[in-house]
C-alpha cells in the first residue's frame, strides 16, 4: 500500500513564548536546521515522496515560502490550514481529500527522531491496519501509554495514567491504513472539544487492527515544544554532527541518498544553496557518491 505523509505543525507555541511571537515552532532552529526539517526528513526516510504540511493560517505561508512544492527534493509538498487547534486527528479529516484511497503517517512537527529507522520503514511495510510505537521513559505518567504482548499486539493504550501499566510512551509518529479517515469520523470530541489521536487508536484497538514497534536502545525520540527540550535537542544534534562530521536531517542529501533527485538534480541544488557552509558539506556528499 502507498502512504503518504502529513506533518502535523499546528499550534500556538504557547510554551515557547516568546520566541514564538514572530515566527511559529517549527521554524525555530534546532541547531543549524529549522524544527521541521527533522520530521520531514524523517517521513523521506520512510520512503514517503508525498507530504501534506498542516499548520496555522499565519504561519502557513511562512512554511511555503521555506520548503515550496518540494520540487528540487523529487517531492510533492502540499499545505493546508488547521483554523484552530482541535486535536492532533482534527488533521485526517482536514487531509482526507489529500490521503485519498492510500495509507497515511502522521508525524507531529516538534518530533525528532534519530537512528535506524527500521521500526519506522517495517511499520509502512505492513499493508492494513495501524502502527503506534513504543518508547522507554521514566516517568511515563506524562504521556500516552502502551502495553503490548511478545507479539507486539496491543493490550492496552491509556493517556496519561495516574498509574501506568508500563513504561513505554507514545511518540508523535503514527501509521495507518486508508481507513484513518473513516475511524477519525467514528471520533466524539473530547471534553476539552478536540478529537483526542489517542481516541482513533483505540478505534483500531477495539477491532485488533493496532500493533506497536517498540524503539530500541540507539534510537533518540526528541521533542522540543519547550524552552528547555529545544535546547537539549540543538546540543544533542551538535553533539552528533561535530563527532560524526555528518548532518542530521539534512533534507537535500536525504532526497539525494534516497533517490528522490537524481546527480543532476543534486548539483542544481548545491548551486542553488546560499551558504558556503552548506553548500561546502552538499558538495562533500556528491564527491562521496561519485568516489564510491
């Protein structure tokens, strides 16, 4: 089954005001990148060409103009407007004409994944059904939390329990087949009046159609909505590039390592990029490629 990719990057970045009283959250840099470039690069990783980006109605435009169609990536980036935060699975609904009769992952624009992405690349594998993951966190209490069997069937999904069943946390990155649409339908607004995701997993829990990947040790899940978190994740990345002398989340050598955009492509694109800097490292991938 083809899936194609939205990126969930709503919001009022209330927790990092006020760095975002002028440019929204995932314009912010994480490091030397903006935010967004990490769950894109992410859904690239996956394989995913098609990409809708759901944001807020200032800062749509603001995103257009940085990533455009998606054209000099080999992709097509659609956008669309959320006219207010109603829920992370309000975004089916707004994508549903985008999704169309094809699969579909959701990965939220604060969340930033690094590592082998193998649990990520089997979860698409899978041609029905849906595909939470589990990551180990002390204090589970803070998030949605997943049981699952050796199996990894799900045995019991729960946000934010007083007393968590274990120790796995839900992350921003989810995998579904074509019927996302349907079960976010079947969706009742929570109290607080927002269609809850944690609601339209228990939708395919009910049926046995939810399975989990749980993430391994070598895998970092990052979110950084907070003042804080944003600055664990900058240091987090320097940390990874100045040891390995290799990007993270860099979206044109991703586009280029997954054939996405071909030499010549890539070339148009080094010549296109501003930066000495990246422009130096761009040309260093190529030089890599064509060496062998």
């Amino acid at each position: 089954m083809k899936r194609k990719g939205i990126i969930l990057a709503g919001g009022a970045g209330t927790r990092l005001y006020p760095l975002t009283d002028v440019a929204c959250k995932q314009l912010l840099p994480v490091y030397d990148k903006p935010m967004i470039y990490y769950p894109l690069s992410t859904l690239m990783l996956g394989g995913i060409e098609d990409v809708l980006i759901i944001s807020t109605p200032k800062d749509t435009p603001m995103i257009e103009q940085l990533l455009g169609d998606g054209s000099r990536l080999g992709m097509n980036i659609e956008y669309a407007v959320q006219p207010e935060p109603k829920g992370i699975a309000q975004a089916f609904l707004i994508g549903e004409k985008f999704i169309g009769d094809d699969g579909c992952t959701l990965i939220l624009g604060d969340n930033i994944f690094h590592g082998k992405l193998d649990f990520f690349r089997k979860a698409l594998s899978r041609p029905e059904g849906a595909c939470i993951f589990g990551y180990p966190v002390r204090d589970p209490e803070r998030f949605g939390v997943i049981q699952f069997d050796g199996d990894y069937k799900v045995v019991s999904l729960e946000e934010k329990p007083k007393e968590p069943k274990s120790n796995f946390a839900v992350p921003g990155l989810y995998v579904y087949d074509n019927n996302i649409v349907e079960y976010t339908k079947q969706v009742q607004p929570s109290p607080r009046g927002e269609l809850e995701i944690t609601d339209v997993n228990l939708e395919y829990f009910k049926k046995g159609e939810l399975r989990c990947e749980p993430l391994g040790r070598g895998i970092a899940w990052l979110d950084s909505g907070t003042p804080r978190s944003l600055l664990e994740a900058s240091n987090y990345i320097a940390t990874v590039e100045h040891q390995q002398s290799y990007k993270v989340a860099c979206i044109e050598e991703v586009a280029f390592n997954m054939d996405f955009i071909d030499q010549a492509g890539f070339e148009k694109v080094i010549s296109d990029t501003r930066s000495p800097d990246y422009r130096d490292y761009l040309e260093m991938v190529l030089k890599e490629r064509i060496e062998g």
